[in-house]
C-alpha cells in the first residue's frame, strides 16, 4: 500500500469537506444558496487543489477550478445581496 503523503492527507481533508457541505446541504442543514456552504467549498476546494499542485491531474484541476468559481461568484451575488 501506498503511504499517505501530507499532500495526499490535504487533498483528503478537502475532500472531506466538500462531501460534508454537500450531504448537509441535501439534508437542509446547510443552505445552498447561503456563504457557509460556498465558503465549505472554497475550503475544501482550495486544498484539493493544493494536493493537485504536487500531483497533477488535469481533470481534477479543470473541475475544481470551476467549482471553485461557481462558488467565488455565489458568494459575490450574496453579498451584493445584502448590500
């Protein structure tokens, strides 16, 4: 079995919390349409996109840079929403 690299454990921490925002979010516990959820993706985003500097997969770039657009531009519509 391969070991676990400390890259490997962020991109699993970020896994982590993408999955959670998401099964949270189908259960209604955390609102979609809301920062917390966009920020959990952003987070978890961020450091999947970290493990993929140090192991490259263009696939899993291409989706996360998207994902992590879509929710960039949630959270800027919810906070001119606000304004």
């Amino acid at each position: 079995m391969a070991e676990i690299t400390w890259f490997d454990a962020l991109g699993l921490a970020g896994s982590v919390i993408i999955v959670a925002a998401y099964y949270l979010a189908t259960r209604g516990a955390l609102p979609a349409d809301r920062i917390p959820f966009n920020a959990a993706n952003i987070a978890g985003g961020a450091l999947v996109m970290l493990s993929l500097v140090y192991r490259p997969n263009l696939g899993a770039i291409v989706i996360e840079v998207m994902f992590l657009l879509i929710a960039v531009l949630a959270i800027l519509r919810n906070l001119r929403a606000r304004a």
